[in-house]
C-alpha cells in the first residue's frame, strides 16, 4: 500500500470513528433534515469503505512473463523497465496550513456565538415561563401585586397623577 494511500484510510476511518452521529440525529427537528442526515452519513459511510478496502490493499504485483508470452520480451521488458522507473512524488500539503489559523479562529467564534446563544435562550426561556405566570394570574392579579413585580410602572404612572397628567 502507497504511503498516502494508507493514511488517507486511517484518517477516513479515525473520523468515522470520533463522529457523533447519534447527538447530532438528536439536534435535527424536521423529518426533511433527518432523511437528509441519513443520506449524508450513508455517503460517508460508502466512501469510507471505499476508502478501507481501495487503499488498506497492496495492489497485485504484475506478472510479466504472462505479458512477454503474448506480446514479446522486447516490449514487455520496455514497459517493465518504464514502470519500475516511475517515482510517486510525496505529497505535500500546503492548503492545511493556510486554513488552519482561519479554522481555528472561526472554532473561537463558534464557541463564543454558542456561549451568547445558551445565555440568550436561558434569558428567553425565564421570559416565556414569567409571561406564562403572569398570562395565570392576570385575571386575579391586583394592581398592587403588579406593581410590586413593575416597580418602574407603578413610578410611571404616580408621576403621571402627581403632574396631572391623565393621557389627554
């Protein structure tokens, strides 16, 4: 197996194994968004295995002198000898390094966005359960006890009577 080969495998296999695919199923609220999840990690899991089983193989070593029965020594040897001379270049990665300061600067964004986010739907969540409390008891409140929770209207409107202001 061809050194890049094998480490693609490894990688492609290591990430399918550090995926959450069951909490990130569990994030999904509309059935359209769950039949496309399935259809994305179908996909991952079909390349995947293409993956494990194309690149995990050495490739059969060829037999020349099946070739050199049917075609001749001369041109089998021409080609044996174009082949053995081939080098595979390294590959070399030079994309990884200019993204990855970008990636791990938007994984800091993230978090932070995240952060706001969970403290925004705490703050939101605390509204929707008082305007609930106060959707029950507003039928049977009392002026005083909703004064008592809006001390800042209950300022509003003594001013008001204070300054003879009555709205007209």
């Amino acid at each position: 197996m061809s050194g890049a080969g094998k480490k693609i495998a490894d990688v492609a296999f290591k990430a399918g194994r550090t995926i959450d695919w069951e909490g990130m199923a569990k994030l999904l609220v509309s059935d359209e968004a769950r039949k496309e999840f399935a259809t994305l990690r179908r996909a991952f899991d079909e390349v995947n295995s293409q993956l494990q089983t194309k690149f995990s193989q050495e490739p059969e070593p060829i037999d020349w002198e099946y070739y050199r029965k049917g075609l001749g020594s001369r041109l089998v040897d021409m080609y044996k000898e174009a082949y053995e001379s081939i080098e595979i270049p390294k590959y070399v990665d030079k994309v990884t390094p200019q993204y990855k300061p970008k990636f791990d600067a938007l994984l800091v964004e993230l978090k932070d966005a995240e952060k706001q986010s969970l403290k925004e739907s705490e703050r939101l969540e605390k509204e929707i359960a008082d305007v609930q409390e106060l959707k029950k008891k507003l039928s049977t409140m009392t002026a005083e006890e909703y004064f008592a929770k809006h001390p800042e209207l209950k300022k509003k409107f003594d001013d008001e009577i204070r300054n003879d202001y009555w709205g007209y």
